[in-house]
C-alpha cells in the first residue's frame, strides 16, 4: 500500500491477513531500541544479567513489540488508520539475541457501524509463537 492511501472498512474482511514482518534480533538492534526509549534496565542488553532471569541471550522489550505490532498495522491499514486499543499483550518466551521474529496479524472482526476492525496479533520465531496481542483499529468508512 502506498504511504498515500489508506485501508477503508469496506476493504477489509474477516480472516484476512496482515503482510507479515520479519526482523533478526541482533545485539545492536537491542541496544539501539533501549537507548532510543530510554530502557536501560540490563536484561536487554547485556547477557550475564539476562541469564540471571532464564532467557538464552538478551532480549527484546516490551517497547520493541509494541513498536513493531504498530508498524505492522500501519504497513497494512495506511497513515490514516487509528490505532484504538493495542492489548492484551502476552509475552510466551524470551525473543532473544539470534532469533528471526515474525510479527503477523489477522482480522478477527469487524464493525461497520463505527469502522473498527479487531485484530489478532502473535510473533513467531524458529522457537515458536513468543508473543500474542489483540487490537482495535478505525479505518475510514
């Protein structure tokens, strides 16, 4: 979709699924999100403390998923899309240094009424699904 169109209500149908994203968690990436939003707590960058908490490597944060499930639905419904409601979010395990995610998503439901669509969310790795969430967003009518 172009950054000059938008996703409208009458596009969209249950069961649809968003394109998918794909990203490699690097130690750098890691470093750069945690200076970015100012989470320096040391599990996310640094392995030992990591360890300490049973994940296999650093990880990613809860500001690094957030961030992503909204790059996903913005990759898919357009600049004019609002984003209402993104949770529950349900970390499974660790999305650790030397995991490829996939943030994916599919439309559940949706209310012609008030033009919102309901989603369903999860990432993926080569270990498995790792993270679930839900979302409300408004396209345009």
């Amino acid at each position: 979709m172009s950054a000059a169109h938008s996703l409208s209500i009458a596009d969209v149908v249950i069961g649809d699924e968003l394109p998918s994203i794909e990203i490699p968690i690097t130690l750098q990436r890691l470093v750069m999100e945690a200076g970015a939003n100012r989470d320096f707590s040391l599990m996310h960058h640094d392995v030992g403390v990591a360890q300490t908490t049973g994940a296999p490597d650093a990880f990613a944060n809860t500001y690094f998923l957030m961030g992503m499930f909204e790059r996903l639905m913005r990759d898919w419904a357009g600049p004019k899309a609002r984003i209402r409601k993104i949770g529950p979010l349900r970390m499974l395990i660790f999305n650790a240094v030397g995991d490829t995610v996939r943030f994916r998503g599919v439309v559940e439901s949706l209310d012609n009424n008030t033009c919102t669509v309901s989603l369903a969310m999860w990432v993926d790795s080569e270990r498995g699904q790792t993270v679930t969430a839900n979302a409300v967003i408004e396209l345009a009518g």
